[in-house]
C-alpha cells in the first residue's frame, strides 16, 4: 500500500472510531432522555448519512421515474420511516454496546471509496458484523449503505419498495412510508 493509501486507511478508520465514540456517548448519556438522544443521533446522521443516495440506491432503477417533488417526499418519508423503526429499538440494544473498528477495509485502491468493517458487541454479549460502504465527500466520509451480517440495508428494501411500486405506483410507495407500512429490516 502506498503512502497517500495509507494516509487514506489511517483517516477514514479515525473517523470511524470517532463517529462509533461520539455516538455511544449519546447513547449512554443518561442525562438525556430518549426523544433528546433521538434529536442529537439524528443530527449527526444528517452529518455522515447521504441519505438522498440511499433513498435512490433501495429504489434502485425506478429512481429515474421518480418527479423531483417524488422524489423529495421519498426522502423526507424514508428518513422518518428510518428513524421511528430503528432509533428507539438501536438505543435499547446498543446501551453499553462496544464497536469495533476493525483493521481491514477495502480502500487500498481507492481515496474516495470503501468499505469500513465493523464488530458490535450488544449489551449482552451477542456479536453482529456490520458493514459501512462510505465515499468521500470533502473532509468528511458519508455512507451510502449499511451490510448488517451480510444484508445490505438497500438491497433488501429495493425488493420491497420495488414490489410496493409495481401494486401501488411511486406515490403507493411514499404513502406506504410515511404511514411506516414498510417492514423492518
């Protein structure tokens, strides 16, 4: 591995390692109550998720018949859909949680794409691999998809957004978010 390759792995694992202290901190803050923990872990998702590119990467291909304002609405919906499923059921489990950020990573030929592996190691003991596919963006990494054991968070909601679009059309499938008729992953 090259120098500047280096420099790249070395900047994107301390970041990682920040992001994953910063968030438990927030977690573990039991100063705060959860709709205050929800508000500072949702800001900070603003920060380092590219949520838009989500959004389009679990729709996939239909993203292009998307209008513009569908488009707008989607993201707002999926976002709101995100965070009501998963924040209180995340604060829960990860409560004095421990991640790891491993070692290795993909980026040896890459400075403005990787993967970053991850361990967490749950409150009671159970492990779980956990994978961010993050880009670039300035001085900061966003991620663009989570692998959860393997599963990719937008591969298996693109299955389930694509079936919802093909019964109920593009606005079918933002209603469907916004009334969270979409099942957890």
């Amino acid at each position: 591995m090259n120098a500047t390759a280096l420099l790249f792995a070395s900047n994107l694992r301390h970041q990682m390692q920040q992001n994953a202290k910063d968030i438990m901190a927030v977690i573990n803050n039991n100063g705060l109550s959860n709709p205050q923990k929800i508000q500072r872990l949702n800001a900070y998702g603003d920060r380092y998720l590219d949520l838009e590119r989500i959004a389009a990467l679990s729709v996939g291909a239909q993203w292009k018949n998307f209008t513009p304002q569908q488009k707008k609405d989607f993201i707002a919906a999926f976002k709101d859909m995100i965070i009501s499923m998963y924040s209180n059921t995340a604060l829960l489990a990860a409560q004095n949680a421990k991640i790891n950020v491993l070692g290795k990573n993909n980026s040896a030929n890459s400075t403005s794409k990787a993967t970053v592996y991850t361990q967490i190691i749950s409150n009671k003991n159970k492990s779980y691999a956990v994978d961010y596919q993050m880009y670039k963006s300035g001085s900061v990494w966003k991620i663009y998809n989570i692998n959860v054991e393997g599963a990719s968070l937008v591969t298996v909601y693109r299955n389930q957004f694509n079936e919802i679009i093909q019964k109920q059309g593009i606005d079918g499938l933002i209603k469907a978010l916004r009334n969270k008729a979409i099942k957890k992953v």
